[in-house]
C-alpha cells in the first residue's frame, strides 16, 4: 500500500510525484552526466557559484527544469520562472523589475523561461539589454534546435548545453526512488524496466505511469494486469511539429535512398504510431521517387502518386497498406539522382551567368516581321530527320553550346538512357565533323 506522508504540501495542496522527486542537490541528478561531471564547465562554475546564462535544449522530461532550479540554488539567487506558452513581454518587464529589486539588496536573480523557443524575437529582444549588464541570469529552456528558433543576439550570450535522453537504467534509477517515496515493497525491477522501456527517456512520463500504476496497486489491482492497463496504447516519443518529428523523416528519407526496406519500414512505423499525418509522409515519398530513383525507375513516381491518392479515398488504417507498399517499392527501387543533379547545374548556371538571349532559330515566328528579322530559320523538325534527331542543332544558347547537365547513371532504365544520350552525342559529332 502506497502511503499518504509527503503526498500533500503544507497548505493541504496536492504534490505530484514528479514534483516530490525533484533533487535538492547536483549529486543526487540523475543522468546529463557529460556535462555535470566533476572538470566539466557547468559543473565548474556551479561549483564556484558563478552565474552563467545558459541554454538547455534536450527532449522532454531529461531534466531540464530541475537543473535550472539547482542552478539557482547554486548560484545563490532567487528564482523567477515564466512559460513562453503564456508568457509576454510584459511578463519579461516584470521579471527584470523584480531581477532589480533583488539586486539593490545585493541578490541574484535566476530568470528561467521555459520553451523558450515560443517567443519571438521581439520577446526574446526585451530581456537582453539586462542578461548583458548582469541584471539577471537568463536559463532557457527548449525540446527545439536553437539555431533555428532563437536570434543570434540572444543565443551569443547564452551557454549551449544539450542535454539526452535518460537511459533506461537511469529511469529504473529515478523509479526506484519513486517506490521509495511511495512506500512500495517488494516490487520487481522487471516492472521498473517495463516503464522505463515504454517512457523512451522522458522521466516525467516515467514517473506519472509509475504513481498511476500504484494507485491502482492500492486499489488491490494485480500487478501485471494493472501496469499493463497504465501502459497499453502508449505512443512512443513524437512531436509532428518538432525537431524530433524531422529527425525521424529525414531517417525514413535516408533508409529510402540506401535502399534499405527493414529502416525505412521501421520509421514509417515510428511516425504513424506517433501521430504524423501519413500523407506527409507520403509527400516525402513523392519526392524520393523523382530525387533519389528518377530515371533508374520511371514508374516509382507513378507508385508514389498512386499511394498518396489510394490513402486519400482510404485513410486510416487501411491506407496505410497502399503506403507501405510503396515504401518497399522505392526502398527496393533502382537509384539515380541524375535529375536532381541535373537541375542543379541548371539552376546555378542560370544563376550564375547572364539571361542569354533566344538563339533566332529556336524562336518562333507567327508574323512576317519576325520571319524577316531571322526568327526560326535554320530552325530543323526533328520528326522530319532520321531516328527523329536532328544531329548537330544546338538548343542551347550559344555561350553555353558545350555544357551538359544530364549525365544518367547506369542503373535500372537509365541505363537504356545512358546509351541513347551516347548515341545522340555520336550523331552530333558526325554533324560537327561534315560541317
């Protein structure tokens, strides 16, 4: 039986576990260890108590909060924290007016914003005239790339450090300390592994499963039963519109073009079981089929297309079939990204050089006017000449008569390509050779 001491604060409010759990102390943290550990910067200059405005980008629940709090307690200041979900500039003003207030009576002052990536630059603007006189130490938080999501004027005064995602062992750590807390007995690790193993990380997660599961063991439940009935249909880890949501398209990408089915079928999985649009992936599709097997396989485009359409009329779940069949396809797909390479080059040509005019014989000419001025003379239809090629006629502007951008690979039905672009280019040499 779970006992009721330490589950209520003073004033009778209700204290979550997680709350309960958080160390007092860096020895008692659990986890972040390469940048904690004794020698290393932060722990350094925790040690010593100095401020040190800082950045900790991390996924959800790896601790983040707490160690902006046992930073504070460190430095020996006070502790200010506002939410960038709720949070304006008129929240940041206040802060900076306490944060002023604290220093005429010789204190410091921990300002920590969580999601901090949520504020845009006028926001994030509003506090950095005092983080750079010292008013305030400035501790963000963010589960976001902070390359893309805060200004350089904000993130060149703040320390960067990443933080992981905890172990498994380090959450079985963290729950053993929860049964401590919660006067459970006799509970196997097996258990605590189960947790930690579906949390994928996220301690906070851990924990509320852990606390749900031992009110159901108060309740008489068996443990077994009830701890899968806490678990059952959990997602894993996902954001659809985060960081993490890329990282794993750009895996499903990457295993497409590797042509391995095992990866890419294993991420396809990770993104459906966690709530991405599968239309979004099958968009991603879409564009592996021209980037990464174009030619080599003319039809992937048409699989692609055809998928996307079918789980439009289908949806879920039954869609998911048709996009898992073109998933293999493509993974199993012969590869060439000579088109994309070849548009490329054009576009930085294009870029790069002058807007070359028309050449006159590849332009048309629907009046007398134009004919007299030159227009489409010289000018040879193919359909007219043998194998329906018009050996020699240049379709580039002439200060780029020589550059090629096409260059097939020989894979797949690019390889029949390959050899019809080699035989037009004999043909134009013979030309080039009887002028």
């Amino acid at each position: 039986m779970a006992s009721q001491q330490g589950l209520f604060d003073q004033s009778g409010a209700y204290k979550p576990l997680a709350e309960r759990l958080r160390p007092k102390t860096l020895e008692a943290y659990i986890g972040q260890r390469h940048i904690l550990d004794e020698g290393r910067p932060l722990a350094v200059a925790l040690a010593k108590g100095e401020p040190v405005s800082m950045l900790l980008w991390g996924p959800p629940g790896c601790g983040k909060t707490t160690l902006a709090l046992l930073c504070a307690d460190y430095m020996h200041a006070q502790f200010i924290r506002l939410s960038a979900v709720f949070s304006g500039v008129k929240d940041v003003r206040e802060a900076v007016t306490k944060a002023q207030q604290h220093a005429s009576l010789g204190q410091r002052t921990v300002l920590f914003i969580d999601e901090i990536h949520r504020f845009n630059k006028a926001q994030q603007d509003a506090f950095l005239p005092y983080v750079e006189d010292g008013t305030l130490t400035l501790i963000g938080a963010t589960t976001e790339n902070p390359s893309f999501h805060l200004n350089n004027a904000l993130l060149s005064r703040l320390r960067v450090f990443h933080l992981s995602r905890l172990s498994e062992e380090e959450l079985v750590q963290t729950l053993r300390q929860g049964l401590e807390a919660l006067a459970l007995k006799d509970i196997d690790d097996h258990f605590l592994t189960q947790i930690a193993y579906h949390a994928d990380g996220d301690a906070r997660k851990a924990i509320n499963w852990l606390e749900a599961w031992a009110f159901l063991l108060t309740q008489g439940g068996e443990a077994e039963q009830t701890l899968n009935q806490v678990l059952a249909d959990q997602p894993k880890a996902f954001d659809k519109q985060g960081d993490w949501f890329y990282e794993l398209l750009s895996a499903f990408h990457k295993s497409l073009r590797g042509s391995s089915a095992d990866g890419a079928m294993y991420w396809f999985a990770r993104m459906v079981d966690g709530g991405a649009d599968p239309l979004t992936i099958a968009r991603r599709m879409l564009c592996v089929a021209s980037e990464d097997i174009g030619n080599a396989d003319p039809q992937a485009l048409n699989v692609a297309l055809n998928a996307y359409m079918t789980y439009e009329r289908l949806g879920s779940p039954e869609g998911h079939l048709a996009l898992a069949q073109a998933v293999t396809y493509l993974a199993m797909a012969p590869k060439s990204n000579a088109s994309y390479a070849a548009m490329n080059r054009a576009f930085a040509i294009v870029k790069d050089h002058p807007a070359y005019d028309v050449p006159n014989h590849l332009r048309n000419a629907p009046t007398k006017l134009h004919k007299s001025e030159g227009y489409g003379k010289h000018y040879r239809y193919a359909h007219d000449e043998p194998q329906a090629y018009a050996a020699g006629q240049v379709y580039l502007p002439p200060e780029l008569a020589e550059m090629t951008f096409y260059e097939p690979n020989r894979r797949g039905f690019e390889i029949k390509l390959a050899d019809k672009l080699a035989q037009l280019r004999q043909l134009d040499a013979q030309a080039k050779r009887n002028d």
